[in-house]
C-alpha cells in the first residue's frame, strides 16, 4: 500500500519510527518532510502537500504527526475530498475508517507512545470503509456539503 508521512518537530521522531516500521512490513512510503529536526518548522508546510497528494489518489493513505496533533489534523482537513481524524486508540482508528472513510490519520506524539502508535497506524491501514448505507450516507453529505461550499 502506498502511504505518505508527514510531521513538524513535534512529530518528527514519531514518524520517523513508524515510516521504518511501515516499511519493514512492506508498504510504499513517502515522506513529505520534514526530513530534518527543525524546531522552528511549521506543521502546514508538510501536511497541507500530503493532503492534496492524498486527494489526488484515491488508492492512497495518508498519516501525519504533530506535537497534539490537532493543528495537523484542522490542516489536512482544509483539502477538499480529506477525511483526516486525530486517534488515540486503535478503536478510534477503525472507527474512522469504518464509519468516516478516513483517509488520513494523525497522531499526537505527546500523547501516545511509539508501541502504540504502531498499533493504531495497523489497525487504520487494515481496516475499510464500512458497506452500511448510513455510513455511505454521511460521508456523502459530507462530500455535497463540502463541494457546495468551497
């Protein structure tokens, strides 16, 4: 699976765990940076990129990470076409998934420890997107509401 990274310095040391993690099982990963630890970066810098990236593929995922995670998060979801949730837990992931089509994760390094995010990241990647029409429905309103406004 292709999947693309992204983080400031509040997430960096996280993603860099999880990018090697990813692809030592395998999968395609890109990484939109930051490649360095800066600690004057700004988080859009990298996340903004990836969600349009993200939006273009369908095929893709995207995860990023922050210190909080939430201001990566309110970013990506800017994009048209995004779906990104902040989890915390491996449930909250594949309930994005399975109920939102998300199709970005963001994780917040302060909050969670490098075995877990492991999980979480898994349990997102493996799960899709549920076939009940009420979740087919949201999404979709979603989607309308979205193309109507921007």
């Amino acid at each position: 699976m292709k999947i693309y990274l992204a983080s400031d310095h509040g997430g960096y040391y996280l993603k860099e765990e999880i990018k090697n993690h990813l692809k030592n099982q395998g999968h395609d990963v890109s990484d939109f940076g930051n490649t360095i630890f800066d600690p004057n970066d700004d988080y859009t810098s990298f996340v903004l990129p990836l969600a349009q990236k993200v939006a273009k593929d369908k095929r893709t995922l995207g995860v990023i990470f922050g210190r909080s995670g939430n201001g990566e998060v309110i970013a990506a979801n800017k994009v048209k076409d995004i779906r990104a949730a902040l989890c915390l837990s491996e449930k909250m992931a594949r309930r994005a998934r399975e109920h939102n089509n998300a199709n970005i994760l963001s994780l917040g390094a302060e909050y969670i420890s490098p075995t877990s995010a492991k999980k979480i990241v898994t349990a997102f990647l493996k799960t899709s997107f549920s076939s009940a029409i009420r979740h087919k429905r949201r999404v979709k309103a979603i989607s309308a509401y979205e193309s109507s406004h921007s």
